[in-house]
C-alpha cells in the first residue's frame, strides 16, 4: 500500500490545500499519511489576515504553520497578493496612494518575515492577468501602477532572502492570450532582474481538457525562463462544461479521470530535478472541493472520496509517479 508522498520521495512535494477546521481525524490520517506538504486554502490570504494597517490575526495562518511543523510538512504559502481576497477596509481606502504603498510593502514584509525559515515558497502575485490577456485591473494597479508585480517580489524578497518567490495563474495552457501574457510579464520581471524563481500552474482541469500537450507546451515555456514549476492547486472535474452532466461518478468518468491524473503527474515528473517542486492538489475530500460550491453541477475532483477512501484517481496519481 505505497502512498503517494513515499513514491515521490526526493523527487517533489505531494501537497494538499488545507484549512484549520480539517486537521484532525480522516484528514490528519491522510495529511500525515500520503502527503509532505501544505498549502493554505483560504486562511494565509489578505482578507484573513490584514485586519487594519498594522493590526494582523495571526490565529489561523499561525495554527497551521504549527500544524506543519509538528508533522514534518512543508509549507508554500498562498497568496500574498490576490485581487478576490482584498479586505473591506482596504476596497474603501481613501488614503493617498503614497500610503497604500506603505500600507502593502509593510504588509508583505510583515507576513513573509514572520514565517521566514517556516515557509519555503510564497505565491507573491496570483492571477494577475486576465482571461484572454491583458493585466487584470485591479486596487493594486490602480494604485500602485503599472510596476506593482515587480515591487511586490522586490518587498518579499527583501523580508526573506531564501524563499522561493512564485506567480501563480490559471488556465494557460488552454488559453494562449492569456499564457502568452503571463510569459511576456514574467520576462520583463526576468529582464528587469526582479526576483522571481517560479512559476505556479494552478490546474484546475478536467477530464477533457487541456491536452497532454498543451500542459506540456505551457512547462517548457516555465523551463526555457529557468523557473521552478508548481502544480499549485490540481484537480480533475468529471463533469465539466459541455458534457452531458453524470448524477454519479461513472465507471467510465472514473477511468477518464485516473487517465487524466497519471498524464498530469508523468509529465510533471519528467521535468529536470531542478525545476521540479512539488504537485499540490486542491483540497482531500471530494465534497469538501471548492468546485462543488463553484458549479451548479455535481463533480468529483479530487484524490479521495467523502469516506476518505482512495479513487481510482489516486491510482493515476500512483501511476504518472511509476
Ligand atoms: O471562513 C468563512 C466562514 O467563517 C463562513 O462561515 C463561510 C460562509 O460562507 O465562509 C467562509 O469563508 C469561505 C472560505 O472559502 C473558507 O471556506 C469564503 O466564503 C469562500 O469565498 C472561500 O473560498 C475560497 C476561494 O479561494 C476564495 O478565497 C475557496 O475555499 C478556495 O478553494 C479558493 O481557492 C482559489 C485559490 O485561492 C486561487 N485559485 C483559484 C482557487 C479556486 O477559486
């Protein structure tokens, strides 16, 4: 019965999105069991944290920060800057924009030096460009300008000089706009030596699609600007849009999926081992998947069912690791 972090051993992290009310009893078992590394579903986010300028709840982040070390997991921290997770008092800022740039650069600084050592990667900027390209307008170029992307790697770096510095997005593999503007960010960050060593590919796919080759076409993309890839937030829906919606996962969905997670592992396993980081997917258990709340159609995204039981899935994932 080998699990899925012993297969992958001195290879990447397997990694699981986490939060503080799912620690314990099935999900301890299995975080503890199949998985060597963590990321924070919600709860290291702005609207968590970043209560007022200079007042911090450091409560959840904190837990599990401890939950991680007393079990030996890695953590990469998710996300400092994200335009959907913007706390109230800061959408109604009317400060000058002088100061909001106080208030960010404190803000980053403040929460990268507090994990320092603790946290091996942070998401510095997620989702920054637009499906269909173009940078996303948000609070942060609306007042931090054009060149907000780079000071906020420039701040982060400056709190801690050893963690691995990640933009993170979604969607590029299947919408090439978009990619191709993420890749166009990325070298103007490269050219302008802004510290950034990875790239962060969410994954959140379906059976159907992307194709093995459009994940493909995306990695060597990251590979050829030198960048650590993430699989940050991976899973697979059975019934996505455009297909006729199953009412249970099917046999023949099933297999599909295991299908898709093997194809998605096997390719990231044969990313040279300096580029590699770790696969981590997006939640335990299948009904506790954002993707439920998120669609109105049933799915099944993830690694283990709503018993904690291992699917087929978790096989596929076994499989792409052979
Ligand atoms: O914590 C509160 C709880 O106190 C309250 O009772 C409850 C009522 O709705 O809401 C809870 O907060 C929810 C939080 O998840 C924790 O469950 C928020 O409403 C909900 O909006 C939030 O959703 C998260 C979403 O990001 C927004 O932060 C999802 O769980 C999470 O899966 C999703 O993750 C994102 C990544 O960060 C970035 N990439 C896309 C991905 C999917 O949207």
């Amino acid at each position: 019965d080998v699990n899925l972090k012993d297969k992958a051993a001195g290879n990447f992290f397997v990694g699981a999105a986490v939060s503080t009310n799912r620690l314990t009893g099935g999900y301890n078992d299995l975080l503890t069991n199949e998985f060597n590394s963590i990321t924070a579903e919600s709860e290291m986010k702005m609207r968590t944290i970043f209560l007022g300028p200079g007042d911090y709840d450091w409560t959840r982040p904190d837990a599990l920060v401890e939950y991680a070390t007393d079990n030996n997991l890695n953590i990469h921290g998710h996300a400092l800057v994200w335009h959907v997770e913007v706390p109230d008092w800061m959408t109604t800022f009317t400060g000058s924009n002088e100061e909001f740039e106080q208030i960010m650069e404190d803000y980053i600084k403040t929460v990268v030096t507090r994990y320092a050592g603790k946290i091996t990667s942070w998401d510095v900027v997620n989702e920054a460009i637009n499906d269909g390209g173009g940078v996303r307008n948000t609070i942060f170029l609306d007042k931090l300008g054009p060149d907000y992307i780079a000071k906020c790697f420039q701040w982060a770096r400056e709190a801690d000089p050893d963690v691995l510095l990640f933009y993170n997005d979604y969607n590029t593999p299947a919408d090439l706009t978009k990619q191709n503007d993420v890749y166009a960010l990325i070298d103007e960050l490269q050219a302008d030596n802004v510290p950034i060593d990875g790239l962060g590919l969410q994954m959140h796919i379906s059976i159907d699609s992307p194709t093995r080759q459009q994940i493909q076409d995306d990695v060597d993309k990251a590979l050829e600007r030198n960048l650590i890839v993430h699989f940050s937030e991976l899973d697979v829906r059975v019934n996505p849009d455009g297909r006729e919606i199953v009412g249970t996962l099917t046999e023949e969905r099933d297999f599909d999926q295991r299908l898709k997670y093997k194809e998605v592992v096997d390719l990231y396993n044969d990313i040279p081992d300096p580029f590699k980081y770790a696969i981590t997917v997006w939640g335990i258990r299948d009904p506790d998947s954002w993707i439920i709340n998120q669609y109105d159609r049933p799915d099944w995204p993830l690694l283990f069912d709503g018993s904690f039981n291992r699917k087929s899935a978790h096989t596929g994932f076994l499989e792409g690791l052979e």
